[in-house]
C-alpha cells in the first residue's frame, strides 16, 4: 500500500521561478510546520542562502510569480478557503510582511498581467465593482495604489494588453444566446472596441498575443480539423499567413521573440 502523503502530501520543492534579473531564485517548500511557502534563494550564495519569504500557516501557497522590479514576489490567497482569492505582494528583503492589493472583502481577483516594460506596475482584473464581471485596475506596485483602467461593459470574461504600451487593448466575450466566443480589440485606451473574429460554438481558438504593426497572432479551428497558429489583419481580421498547423493535432505551445513579436518556436503534442 503506498502511504498518502506520498501521493498527496507536499512536494520537498516545486515551481522553481528565476527572478528577472536572474540573480535569485524562489521556490515553494514545505515550512517547518509543514505548509507549502515561497522561499528564495540567492544564487551567488548558494543553498546556504535559502529563507522562507512568506509565512502561510494555513492554506499554504499553490502558486506565485516575481513582479518585473526584481524587488517583489506575487501571489494569490484566499480567506480560509472561501475561494475569493486577493492577489498579495511581498518584498523579497528579510523580514517583509506580505500585502493585500486587493483589499476588498468579497471580492475575487484574477488576470494578473506583469510587463518588463514596466516593472512598477502590474495590471489585475477585480470584481469588487459588481461580483458578475471584473474590471482591470492598474497597480502600483510598491505603494499597492490601484487606479481603474478598463471597465467591463458587461460580458468580457478575460483581458489581454499590448505588450509596447501595456495597454488593455484585448478583450474575450463569451455570447450568452449561443456561447460562441468573440476576440475584440482596440487601438488605444481612448478607441472603440471592435470586434476582430468570432468562433462559434464547438470551434476552439483565441488570441495569442499582438504581433508586428498591424497584426495579430490568432489560434483558431475554423475550417480546419485541429487548431492552427495565424497571423490576422489587427483591422479586419483576415488571415494574413498560416504560421503553423499540423492535421494530427492541435498547436500546443509558442513562443514569441518579445523584442521584434516573431514566432520562434511552436509545438505540437501528439
């Protein structure tokens, strides 16, 4: 019989995160009392240097992230077990204290959005406004200020930026009539939304990121058996290339040249 804290109990060390300047390195590890916390390890040091950064004695930590200033780590927490996660920051200095930025009770945050363009700042989707939808608030990082950025008009269930301005210039809408799911853009805060491409029910797709001037990068099914990365027309949304397709399976994972928005690598899993 294999014991169950062998299948289910906490791993020695899982999600190993580099910071973004690569000098350090955070982890999740079981605390002394055996709850899973971020820890942080200096990599000129070495192991010697590992130390517990957060100090969760309850839920413990599933997952976290570093904010692009190489000062914070980031992480979502619910209030014992209610499932309303807040997003919380902590300082990566020795004896930081963790911090709610989205303080609101009831509330639940999620689309958390970093850029290294702007390393003081993230972007966080909130529902405090109305529990149905979630507006994006734009965060300071290192005063916790959040400022409104972008409100839900009422259907968008997922937001995306571009990534020169760290602007929220995507929006996902799910049709409620019929469930099919459409992509609309912008071209500024300031500008209307417009709707770019919209898959009916049982098609599979969705924006991967925007692309060089003008364009979009697009994984869509329609027309085809299995999903294929396009390059769309950010205007009218016609396909401007075929980037990758594959008639066994469907486009897994791609990556994206930050600098000049190529694609550099795609895979497929079949």
């Amino acid at each position: 019989i294999i014991p169950r804290e062998v299948l289910f109990g906490n791993p020695e060390y899982a999600s190993p995160d580099l910071s973004p300047d690569g000098t350090k390195l955070a982890f999740l590890k079981p605390s002394s009392k055996g709850v899973l916390n971020v820890w942080l390890r200096d990599l000129a040091a070495g192991e010697k240097s590992d130390r517990q950064v957060t100090a969760d004695e309850y839920r413990g930590i599933r997952g976290f992230s570093w904010a692009e200033d190489n000062k914070h780590l980031l992480y979502m927490q619910d209030d014992g077990g209610d499932e309303n996660f807040h997003l919380w920051k902590i300082e990566t200095s020795e004896g930081a204290a963790a911090v709610d930025l989205t303080p609101f009770k009831g509330a639940k945050a999620q689309n958390l959005i970093t850029n290294k363009r702007f390393p003081d700042e993230l972007l966080i989707g909130v529902n405090k406004r109305n529990p149905a939808m979630f507006d994006m608030y734009r965060c300071n990082i290192a005063t916790g200020e959040l400022t409104l950025d972008t409100e839900n008009p009422g259907d968008v269930v997922g937001w995306g930026t571009e990534d020169e301005s760290f602007e929220v210039r995507e929006a996902t809408v799910i049709n409620q009539a019929d469930s099919s799911q459409t992509v609309r853009v912008r071209d500024s805060p300031d500008a209307e939304w417009r709707e770019l491409v919209t898959f009916p029910y049982g098609e599979e797709g969705g924006m991967v990121d925007f692309g060089p001037p003008g364009s979009a990068y697009m994984l869509s099914s329609i027309g085809r058996e299995t999903t294929a990365l396009l390059k769309v027309d950010l205007a009218t949304g016609d396909t401007l290339e075929v980037v990758a397709e594959s008639e066994k399976c469907n486009v897994g994972g791609i990556m994206i040249d930050e600098e000049t928005k190529k694609v550099q690598a795609v895979s497929f899993n079949y």
